[in-house]
C-alpha cells in the first residue's frame, strides 16, 4: 500500500474494493474515455495509450458471460465500453481497423448472441 493511501482513511484498500466498485470505476473511465474520444485530437492519443486492446477485451469479458439479462452496472459498463470504441472509431478509419485486427473474425460479439443489440447498434463500424 503506498504511504499516501495509508494516511487518507476514505481511500479503500484493495481487500474492500468488491468487484461491483471494480465495474464502476471501469464504467466511469470508459466514459470519460467515450467523451474525449468525441474530438478527433484525442482519438490518436488514446490509442497510442494503448486504451484499445482493453476496451476491446473488456467487450469479450462481457459477451463470454453470455447473459441475456445483463442489468446493472455491468451492462452500464458494457454500455459505456461500446461508446468509447464507437467514439474513438468514429470517422477515422485507422482506428476501425485497429478495433477489427482486435476483434479478430466474427467481432467482439456474435451477433446472434445476447449483445447482439449492443453490436447491431455499432455495426456500422
């Protein structure tokens, strides 16, 4: 633990962070993510930081689950997931391309797969 953490008591430490604050927290970078992405400066910069193979396997991570019910701050992180990589592709093919050689054949998700609605909404990428 570093000493800063230690001397603030409203941090939490790794052991309390439950899975659920792990999510939120990916929920809000991926949207503050999306939003940078909106202006095409920041698109190139974002992905230099190397932001899109984890969205990309952050997408998998949620479709291997395969839940058709998926609720929640999960399915709001998924959500949030799929705006930064569509904000980020968005008019730059360079980054389309990239997100395809990530997503391999047949995408991040099937699209007869239960995100298929998540897919279908990106699929103009």
């Amino acid at each position: 633990m570093l000493p800063a953490a230690a001397a603030h008591p409203a941090l939490p430490t790794p052991c309390t962070l439950c899975r659920s604050g792990v999510e939120e927290l990916e929920r809000d970078i991926c949207f503050i993510l999306g939003l940078l992405a909106i202006k095409v400066e920041h698109q190139a910069a974002i992905c230099e930081a190397g932001a899109l193979p984890t969205l990309v396997s952050m997408i998998r991570r949620y479709a291997a689950k395969n839940d058709v019910h998926l609720t929640g701050v999960p399915a709001q992180t998924c959500r949030r997931t799929s705006d930064a990589i569509t904000n980020l592709a968005h008019e730059n093919n360079s980054i389309k391309n990239k997100v395809r050689g990530l997503a391999g054949e047949g995408g991040c998700c099937s699209r007869a797969g239960p995100h298929a609605g998540v897919q279908g909404r990106h699929a103009g990428m």
